[in-house]
C-alpha cells in the first residue's frame, strides 16, 4: 500500500500529461483504484464494527436470527452485519411457542411449527414478528433461499427490477394450518378465500398483533436486562430475572427495613393515552403491565375517554383519567380514599436498575465513571423500587419526606461524586412515590413540567423530597408518541407557556437549560420561595426545623474553628471609616466538646427511634386520611372540652399529627406509656411530651366509654368464638374482596340503598368479620346477629353493625339459594 502510495506521487510530479492509452498509465490508474477501494474497505470495516456494540432495539432478536441464517448458508455473495451478542444469546433462550410468529390457535390436524418445511424440503424458522393481518391459525416463518442463477438475473433485469447476483439470503414465509407455504399476501389471502369461504378481514389478526405486543415486550425486557447485567461469551444463556427483594433491601439499615410497607399497601397507576393502537404503543404498554404482574401487583391505567375501550380490550384495568394532571390527581385521590401509597409510572420504561459502591475520590467525568463501573448492579422490580424509596423517606430526619424518586437520566455516574439521596431535588414523573397524609396536588394549568411544579410544591409543604440518586430507569422520552409528548408543539409554545408558570410561581428556583432547548434547571434554595411575594416568606415551609439547622451551624462552626462576630451599626461606620478596633478579631468557637454534645444527642435520638420502631405500627384502616381527620376533630372538641384555649388546642393537635406521620405507630401504642416516656426523653420533646399525654388521656376516656360493660363484652366475646371458624379459603384476600364487591352489587341493586349507606354496611362487616374471623355461613347465623346486637360496640355505634349483619343475612341467604 505504502509503494502503490509512492509511485501515484511520482506520476503527479513526474509525468503530468500522461496519456489515456499509455499501457503503464492505465496499470497505474488501476492500482490507484484498488488502493481507494481498499481505504474504503478498511473504513467500512471499521464502521461494521463499530455497529456491532451498538444499542439493543426492538427487533434486536429477529435481526440476530436472519443473521444467523445467512451465516448457515455459507454463501460468500451476501453482505450482512453479525448480532449483537446479547441478542443472539437471548434469543436462544426463548421456545419457539413464544415467538410471534407461531399460531395463536392450534387446531387439530394443525401441523406442528416446529415442522415447517416448504415445497421443496427446506426448513421454515418460527420468526419474532409478525404481519398485523396474518389469522390466528396461520403463522410466520423465515427460510433460507439459494442463489440466484445469471439467467435468473438476467430475466429480472428484463421485467425492470434491478438486482444483484445473489439475492438478500432468507425469505419470509407464511404458514397456513395444513403446511403450505406462501410469500405473498395476496396468494395467502386467495388460498385463505379457498379454504375458510370468506375473506381475510383486519379482524382476524387483532389477537396475532396483541400476542406479539406482549411477547416483543416481555423480549424487551429479557434484552434490557441481559444489557443492564453485560452478558458476555462466557455464561450459559439464561432468563435474566430480578434481583431477589431480600438481597436487594440489605443495603438498607435495620431500622430502614422496619419501615419497608406491604405490597397491599402499594396502589400503582400508569397515566397513558391514545396508544392502544399503534403497535409500538401497545409493546410499551404491556412491557410496564409485564413487570408489573411479575412482581405480584395489578396497576390501575388512567387513560383518555376516547381511548378507554382500546386499552380495556387489551385485558388492562383502565379508567377514565381525562388530561394529565387531572389524570395524576385522580391517581392520588384513589390512592388516599383506599389508604394507599400512590406510585405513578410511565407508560414507556423497559427496566429499574440500582447502583451501589462506593463514591468518587475526586469530582471529575474519569473518577465517576470509573466509580460507576465498579459499583454493583442490581436489576429490581418497580414495587422494589416503590418499597426502598418509602423505606427511604419514613426512616429520613425531619422534615420528613411525603414525596420520592429516582434519577432524572439513565446513567448514574455523574451522581457518585454527590450525595446518594437528595433532599431538594427535582422528582422525575416518569416514576415517583408519594406516601400517605400528602395533601399536595399538581396544578390543573400545568400541561407539560408539571413534576417540576409538583416537586417545589412538595419541598414547600413538607419540607423536603427524596430522590435516589442511585436508581434509574431506562425509559423513551421525547421520541415517544402519544401522552405528555402529544402536548408539545414543534415551535415550543407549549413549553415556554409552562416555564413562564413555573418562574411565576417559583422565582429565583428555575434557570434556563445552555445545553437543551425549552429546558430547566432547578436549584431550590434553602429560603423561601412565596408564590406572591419574595420578601413575605413562610420560613417554616422550606427550612428544615430551627434545631437540626442549629446544629448543622454549630457542627460547621465547630469544624472551622473560628467565626466573626456580628457587626452592629456603630461597629460597621468605623470599620468604614477605617478604624481598627479588638472587636473585629477572631473569635474562637467551643472546642471539640460542642462536636462532642451534638453528637451524643444525635446518638441519643437515633435510639430512641430505634425504641419507637419497635413498638406496634397502625393498622392500614387507621393509616387512611379519613380515620385519621375523624380521630383528630374528637381529640379537638375533647381538648375544648377540657378548657384549653383554640390555639393551644390547635398546636398540641398539630403536634401529635407530625409525632404520628413520622412514626406510624398505632393509636394505643401512641397512648401508652412507653412511647410517652421515649417522647419525653427525646432531644425534640419542647410541646411533644403534653401534646402525647393529652392524647393519652383521650384516648382512655374513649376507650372506657366504649366499653361501657367490660364483663358483658367479654361474654360476647367468649360466645363468638364458639361458632364455627372462617375456611382457610375464606379468610383470603381474593375471596373476601369477591364476596364484599357482591355484597355491595346487592345493597345497590336488590335492597335499593344509597351508594354512601351501602358501602358504610359493607365496611361495617369487613371490620368484624376481621375482627372475628368467623365463617360466612356463621356470620349469617341467626346467633350471630344476636350477639352483634347487644354488643357494646353496636351501641356505640348506633346499631349500624347490626343492621350490616341483617343486611349481609339476607344477601348470603340469596346466594345460598342460587
């Protein structure tokens, strides 16, 4: 190459007016040729490699099996680029009977797939996708093909198709029931016509297109998950799955894990719209559905009332969510009606991932990488990621948290010279968490940024957030049709609209994107940010408590060494006027003992809460804003009843609610005597103490008034537990929530109750069927009833669990009949 170089040089200089039809001139000119063609060669051959390593896209496995049909074929005319590796390892794993192209139906006398052969004997591969119009009983295949004869070539460049010697190597092929092959649509629909009697309507392929929605996003994540984890030649092909939750939740403390929630007491909602219909909408849609199933929870889709069928016939639990913060909001109004975290997810991710090591030395790109890299992966479900991030904000220092998510971009590396959790950081909506007693809404004005304004609003009424700067997610963003993307217009109007909101009502907190167009940048400042006025500030909506801050200021004060004084009026005009007094020098600060008393009282509260954990936590009935509200306005008249003043009042309620919001515990654990004396002797006790011992007293006074007869409870008591106890198949949850939604129907349709009357009777019997735990065939006992009614508890009540027994009497009795 390098002579061939040197000999072209010569000519330019040598021989500048050389002739056409010179013999060495024409050698020459051809060497020059074969010298480019070969830089080019090189060039390509670099760039096929440089594709090899590329991304993983959603027909990844189909591209890895037509490659590796074309490599079978040992035929040297085709030109083709080699799979990912990732993908030709997964694809491995998967059966032909899960691979869209195999028949959605099979009848009988249907030939087996894996027995596909055309004509002429050669074999058919299932394939990974499939044509929108193919039946249920057909399926798809791809063959290899040979090469195509010059006469062959010659005969198609005579009917005007230009083509090449050889052919593209494979084929598909379409597979009717009985075996016969086709590579046409209009030869399938004629044979079709031939055999069914009738034409191929667009209908016959609606459950082949939802088949292999499903199977391409179940694929989609198997390849999201096989990249997350680097499979490489060395390993065995395998499912990826995730990480186990007890594996992953040992990166939490004890006292993190304590507050870990329940599954029940997670409600997930997916926002969506106007993509049941378009076949990759339809793959996201079921690839967030798939993991959400695998993880043992049923998400409740908020869509669009035009689009409510299509997603409903897609096997979804849809309803209708109207526009997008109505939508949200809808989600959390669900949520706190049932007692429930509420947990938004998009409609478009394909992975959860977490990283944990330890964080860079230095705060430089090759030091976070190279932190990154060694740090471990951990592949996890949502409702993982749902339970770590609430395990997170619960167990936090106050101000504690109602609001919580995950890294804003789907590399973390930048984060690992950062703090792991953020406490003022903007909350991404593509999923995010919040946790019970959160009254904050999103702004029914804001049609895009509106997790920007619903993160300030958080930070404002609680205090703080918390995002995982450590957990991504791999999600679409603005390339995905439909949804919030369908409100963004090509001028940005939209988005400057929503931007020009947020600068109104958050001034100072949001700078303008250098690097992305119509893009933000938040910065929450640690002052207060009044959507009225700047200088009127609410202190106590942003700032942390005065005695964490005070602490902070001393610790930093202490570790400096040495802090100014401050400066009166007199003392700042001579020092104008350039006069030097003592009383500018430096004064020093308490010594090590101030770090030393400021760390014993961190230490003495962090056991304390410990002592907390430990103490029973609330009931999910009695976690529900509801309940709660019902039991803090008795406590208020109970509080006035006693002569305190309004604002006193007031105070020790509010009190008692932060106590109660940060720890969880249950109403007779939160009256008892232990939990009094740990909030007595608690560094953040000041009006903690009597709010606690004024509950305490209430909620004794309560509790004797109900149980007016403490003997005739217990013979009640004692006579219930005589009956026959509930099946094993009855006390499930499955099974009661079957029973409890019938009964409902019934008060509504056959006793002609209100809704409000019909669902207090069903949660009046939920409560004691929970309480007792008797059979339903017991609980529908004419004994039963009896001793309901003369009940304390009824009584109290004004007979309403009387009445619900009565009522679920004549409901079971209906259903024995049936």
């Amino acid at each position: 190459g390098i002579c061939a170089k040197l000999e072209l040089q010569i000519i330019r200089l040598v021989w500048p007016r050389r002739s056409l039809h010179n013999p060495w001139c024409i050698a020459m000119a051809k060497a020059k040729r074969a010298f480019v063609q070969g830089k080019k060669a090189v060039v390509n051959k670099k760039a096929t490699r440089k594709n090899r390593i590329g991304l993983i896209r959603k027909n990844s496995l189909r591209s890895a099996l037509v490659a590796d049909l074309k490599a079978k074929t040992g035929r040297k005319d085709l030109k083709f680029e080699t799979a990912p590796k990732i993908a030709d390892k997964t694809r491995r794993t998967v059966p032909v009977e899960q691979r869209a192209g195999y028949p959605v139906k099979l009848p009988s006398g249907t030939m087996n797939p894996k027995n596909w052969k055309t004509f002429m004997g050669v074999n058919v591969e299932v394939d990974f996708s499939r044509a929108p119009w193919l039946p249920d009983t057909w399926g798809q295949g791809v063959k290899r093909t040979l090469p195509l004869t010059e006469a062959a070539v010659k005969a198609r460049e005579r009917n005007g198709k230009q083509m090449k010697k050889g052919g593209g190597g494979i084929l598909t092929t379409f597979v009717a029931p009985d075996g016969k092959c086709f590579f046409h649509k209009q030869t399938s629909e004629a044979y079709f016509l031939k055999v069914e009697g009738r034409p191929m309507t667009e209908e016959d392929g609606f459950n082949g297109r939802v088949r292999m929605a499903k199977l391409q996003a179940e694929q989609q994540v198997q390849l999201a998950r096989a990249q997350i984890k680097d499979l490489g030649n060395g390993r065995h092909p395998e499912m990826i799955g995730t990480e186990k939750d007890e594996t992953f939740f040992k990166i939490l403390s004890p006292s993190e894990r304590r507050c870990l929630p329940k599954t029940t007491e997670l409600y997930f909602a997916v926002v969506s719209a106007r993509r049941a219909k378009n076949p990759e909408g339809v793959r996201d849609i079921f690839m967030v559905q798939t993991q959400l199933v695998e993880a043992g929870t049923t998400p409740t889709w908020y869509v669009d009332e035009d689009s409510l069928q299509d997603y409903q016939a897609l096997g979804l639990k849809a309803v209708v969510g109207g526009k997008l913060t109505e939508a949200r909001n809808k989600a959390l109004q669900e949520a706190r009606k049932q007692g429930k975290i509420c947990i938004q997810v998009s409609d478009d991710i394909s992975a959860w991932e977490y990283r944990e090591g330890k964080p860079a030395k230095v705060k430089t790109d090759d030091a976070n990488n190279a932190a990154h890299a060694a740090s471990r992966r951990y592949i996890i479900t949502p409702v993982a990621a749902a339970k770590f991030i609430t395990a997170k904000m619960r167990s936090a220092d106050d101000p504690k948290p109602k609001l919580g998510g995950v890294f804003m971009l789907g590399s973390c590396a930048r984060a690992f010279s950062a703090n792991p959790f953020g406490r003022h950081h903007f909350i991404l909506g593509d999923f995010f968490v919040v946790d019970l007693l959160s009254k904050v809404d999103f702004d029914p004005q804001m049609k895009l940024k509106e997790d920007y304004d619903f993160t300030c609003a958080h930070i404002k009424a609680h205090g703080s957030v918390m995002r995982c700067n450590r957990m991504t997610l791999n999600v679409k963003h603005y390339d995905n049709g439909g949804g919030a993307c369908a409100n963004r217009d090509k001028k940005g109007e939209e988005e400057k609209r929503n931007i020009a909101i947020l600068n109104k009502k958050w001034p100072g907190v949001f700078r303008s994107n250098p690097k992305r167009k119509n893009e933000v940048i938040m910065r929450w400042k640690k002052t207060c940010q009044d959507s009225g006025n700047e200088s009127n500030c609410d202190d106590a909506a942003v700032k942390v408590s005065s005695a964490s801050v005070g602490k902070r200021r001393g610790m930093k004060a202490a570790r400096k060494g040495v802090v100014k004084r401050s400066t009166s009026n007199v003392q700042a005009a001579a020092l104008k006027a350039g006069v030097k007094k003592p009383f500018l020098k430096l004064a020093v600060k308490p010594k090590a003992s101030a770090i030393k008393d400021l760390r014993k009282l961190k230490h003495q509260q962090a056991k304390i809460e410990a002592k907390i954990r430990l103490l029973p936590e609330v009931a999910p009935d009695d976690k529900t804003e509801k309940s709660f509200s019902l039991l803090m306005d008795r406590f208020r008249k109970y509080l006035l009843r006693r002569g305190l003043k309004d604002t006193s009042a007031k105070a020790y309620l509010t009190c008692f609610s932060l106590l109660f919001m940060r720890d969880f515990r249950s109403y007779e654990a939160s009256a008892g005597e232990e939990y009094k004396t740990l909030i007595k002797e608690s560094t953040q006790n000041r009006r903690y103490h009597a709010a606690v011992s004024h509950f305490r007293s209430f909620y004794q006074m309560r509790k004797t008034s109900a149980v007016k007869d403490p003997q005739k409870l217990k013979e009640i008591e004692a006579k219930i537990c005589l009956l026959p106890e509930a099946a094993p198949d009855e006390k499930t949850e499955e099974s009661f929530a079957l029973l409890m939604d019938r009964f409902l129907k019934y008060l509504l349709m056959k006793a002609l109750l209100k809704e409000t009357s019909a669902k207090s009777f069903v949660s009046c019997f939920s409560l004691l069927f929970k309480r007792d735990l008797r059979s339903y065939e017991a609980s529908a006992g004419e004994e039963y009833k009896t001793l309901i009614k003369e009940s304390p508890q009824n009584k109290n009540g004004h007979g309403q669990y009387y009445a619900a027994v009565c009522h679920f009497r004549s409901f079971y009795q209906v259903m024995v009949n049936r």
